[in-house]
C-alpha cells in the first residue's frame, strides 16, 4: 500500500469513526415543557380533539390559536373557519385565527399578541415550507416555544404534523413527493426527529427509510390518518385510528444484516398502535401492545 492509499484509508477510517459518533451523540428530545399533539391529516376522532383541549387547560380555559398558512390561498380561510367551529363546538369559547405569509410581520408585536395569552396553538394541513417561510426564526416562532415553556400544548396536522419536528421531509416548493427538498429546516420543537404523515393511507410506508439512512441521527415517525403521537418530554403515547410507523438507523441496519426477516420485528420499521408508547431519547417501545384474545401474554 503506498503513501497515498495509506492517507486516503486513514481518512476513511476518521470519517467513519466522526459519523458514528454523531449518531451515537445525537438524541431525539421532545419539549422540556408542555406538550406537542401531532396528527397524520385525515379526520381527526374525537379522542385526539380532546386530548388536545385538556392538555390546553381544558374547554372553559383554553385559549387556542389556530394558523392556517400552510393552506394556499384559495382555502385558507375556510380551513381555519372549519376548525375555529369545531373547537368552538367542543366547547372551547376563545379561537383566534392568526396568519400571515410575511415574516416581517411575524416579527411584529401586534401580530404576536394573541400567541402570548394562549394555551395552546394549532396548525392546519397544507404545504409545510409554507410555515417555514412566514416563521421560522421569527418573533412568532419564539413565542411558540415561549408557550410550551410555560406549560401549553402545540398540535398540528398533515404539514402542520411534519413542521413540528426538527428536520422536514415533503418540504420541496415543486411538490411533495420529492423527501428531501429546498425546505428542510422545521420549527423544531421536538429534536432530532422527522415526521411524516397520511403513511398508510398513502401507501408511504416504505418512503422515510432512505431518508434515515442518509440521515441514521434522525428518528422517523411515519403518522397514519386519524392518528396523533403525543409528546411530553421525551416520550409519546399513541391516541387514534391506525398506527404510527417508527424508523430508527439501528432496525434498519438489523433488516439489512438479517434480510430473511431474522431481526425482532422481520423489517426495516415496525407500528405501534393505540396505548403504546415510546421513548424518544432511548429509541425503544415503553409499553407492549395487550395480548389478543387466546394469545400468551410475552
């Protein structure tokens, strides 16, 4: 081996031993306070509704924001109208609409106000790179955390599902089949972690995994319609209809070095269902799911 493939192996060996180590140094954290209630898109069931209006401090206190921005402009309106009403249906009497496309007036007091006051904040489906764009890294963006920071609850669906974490897939302005695009930067109030949302419905179950190749510091969440995961620290429990899809480097890595289905769960991600729960920061199921009827319990 001469000098030349002795250096070039040697810095193969450093790269490799840097990229471990930032895998092994990065954690996936949810809020150190309050909540986040993040939904896959679809109809949301009562079940989900009311979580949120609880962990808002419930219907009679609540003070909910709802942004509808991830919308275009043709619906907007009508999405936020639609969810002030069945938040007001719910029996939560203060629902104030807040939007903007400027983030210079997101950076504007008067524009803040009403987040400052509120127990909790919501946002709408759409195109996320929309939030992105009014938000991120403005006033609003920190009165968002200033809310968690002092106890409320933030929930969102479909693109209002994948700004909520760290690193976002889905994000490309040319359409959202595209998984790593020209938006990538979420509102980050969970860390380390990428959301995507309608998986089984849209039959996208298969799509974060090269994503978390690429990216093995990352934790993916792959959220089913009428399905929520909420967080509370570094935590989450599964409230809904389907099931929540968990894509972590170390199971991808099991598939690919058992390919005849010999690791604990024969694939490269596996579901939770209803009740389950998860540790976020050790990456590892809290709760087993019941046994089924005749079945031993493991």
């Amino acid at each position: 081996m001469n000098t030349k493939q002795v250096l070039t192996a040697l810095l193969l060996a450093v790269m490799t031993s840097w990229s471990l180590t930032q895998t092994a140094a990065a954690q996936t954290t949810g809020p150190d306070k309050g909540a986040l209630v993040i939904v896959g898109g679809g109809a949301i069931p009562p079940d989900i509704w009311s979580r949120f209006i609880d962990l808002a401090g419930g219907a009679a206190n609540a003070r909910i924001v709802v942004i509808p921005t991830a919308g275009d402009d043709s619906t907007l309106n009508a999405s936020g109208q639609r969810t002030q009403k069945r938040l007001t249906e719910l029996g939560v009497a203060n629902v104030t609409l807040l939007h903007t496309r400027d983030p210079k007036q997101a950076n504007q007091a008067s524009f803040v106000a009403p987040l400052k006051t509120a127990t909790a904040v919501w946002f709408e489906g759409g195109r996320h790179w929309r939030l992105a764009d009014s938000y991120l890294n403005t006033l609003a963006h920190n009165e968002f955390n200033a809310l968690l920071n002092r106890g409320g609850v933030i929930g969102g669906t479909s693109a209002g599902a994948t700004i909520l974490g760290s690193f976002m897939v889905r994000g490309d302005t040319k359409g959202n089949s595209i998984m790593v695009g020209d938006h990538t930067e979420g509102l980050a109030f969970a860390r380390n972690l990428t959301i995507d949302q309608h998986v089984l419905r849209r039959n996208r179950q298969f799509d974060l995994i090269d994503v978390i190749k690429a990216r093995p510091d990352l934790l993916g969440i792959g959220i089913d319609e009428s399905t929520a995961v909420v967080v509370r620290k570094n935590s989450f429990e599964v409230v809904g209809n389907s099931f929540v899809g968990i894509y972590d480097i170390n199971q991808i890595n099991s598939s690919q070095k058992y390919p005849s289905g010999q690791n604990s769960t024969g694939g490269p991600f596996y579901f939770l269902g209803k009740g389950q729960q998860f540790d976020l920061q050790a990456r590892k199921v809290i709760n087993q799911p019941a046994p089924r009827p005749n079945e031993p319990a493991k």
